[in-house]
C-alpha cells in the first residue's frame, strides 16, 4: 500500500512503498498501477528513463508544451537529489510557486508531477542515478525550460554556487517572467 503526502500544490505528491529488508538487502516494488491509479487517477506511463549525475549537477527546469505535456513519476536508485516542481499552470492559484524534497536511495520515496510543471533537480550526495516515468513521449520541438538560478522562484538548490554545474543549453534557458 502507498503512503502518500500531499503538498500545498495541488496535483503533486509523494510516496513511499514498502520495503522488505533482512541480512540479504531488500526487496521493493518500486511501481505497481493499480495502488498509483488509486491516488493519482488513469495515468499511463509510456517510457521509463534514467540519469546519472555527481555532486552539484543541476538538471533543468524542464517541460514540454501542448500534446507532448509530460506527467512523471521520479525516484532516486543511488544518492540523494532535491527534486523540484514548478507550478506553470495559467489557472492555478499557486502558479509559479515550487516545492522542494529529497527523494534518495535510502528513504525510497517518489515523486508524482502532473502535467503543467516544469522540473529540476540537484544532486547532494557524489552521485545519484535518478529513475523516472514519463506518460509522454519527448518533443524536441515541444521542449521548454526555466533558468534553474531565476531569483523569482528563488529555489535554495541546497549546493553552493561555486559547486552548482550546469550545462551550457540550462544555463541559458529564460526566466520565468520571458515566458510566453
């Protein structure tokens, strides 16, 4: 059974499942559809993708645009990251607010974001292999970003600036008040 949190963002939640552990390792059913559609709706996920990273890497703020809206599902295999979600959607009443949470190999937890989010993470341990769920194919043409440094959003990406690394494609995406 998932244990599920909910946050101030509506649509956005994480999760835990359960963990089996004896002198072996342990066991963990890290998906099941059925427990995920009972807190998440019918959500369909068509491709799984997976990143590694070191410490300091800063990925996004990514989205897509139009059909190619993704919704995704984040977990972390090895490492920790602090996993970010912006709010981008026109009617929300929290548009353009984030929120930030740890999501690592040792707590297990994961992160749902619907559709209408842009997401980023940094990694805080030497390495972090992240795993996720997408229930869009990816769109080159439909892909977008926000600066992960926009003093807007005022995100604390828990790395200091001098150790914060960036590629040079991110490092130019627009602020959010350039977007359209």
């Amino acid at each position: 059974m998932y244990n599920a949190n909910t946050y101030k963002i509506s649509g956005l939640f994480s999760f835990s499942t359960n963990s089996f552990e004896d002198e072996r390792g342990y066991f963990l059913e890290s998906f099941s559809n059925k427990e995920f559609q009972e807190i998440a709706g019918n959500i369909s996920f068509v491709q799984d993708n997976q990143s590694l990273s070191k410490y300091g890497v800063v990925r996004g703020l990514h989205y897509q645009v139009g059909k190619f809206e993704q919704s995704k599902l984040i977990r972390v295999v090895k490492g920790e990251i602090l996993d970010v979600a912006v709010d981008l959607r026109i009617e929300s009443p929290t548009k353009n607010e984030h929120i930030a949470i740890k999501l690592s190999s040792k707590n297990k937890k994961q992160l749902f974001i619907p559709k209408g989010f842009a997401h980023g993470f940094s990694v805080l341990s030497d390495e972090a292999i992240v795993c996720y769920k997408v229930d869009n194919y990816y769109s080159q043409n439909h892909e977008r970003g926000i600066r992960y440094s926009d003093e807007k959003l005022n995100i604390d990406w828990l790395v200091s600036d001098k150790d914060i690394i960036v590629s040079q494609k991110d490092s130019k995406l627009p602020l959010i008040n350039d977007l359209q």
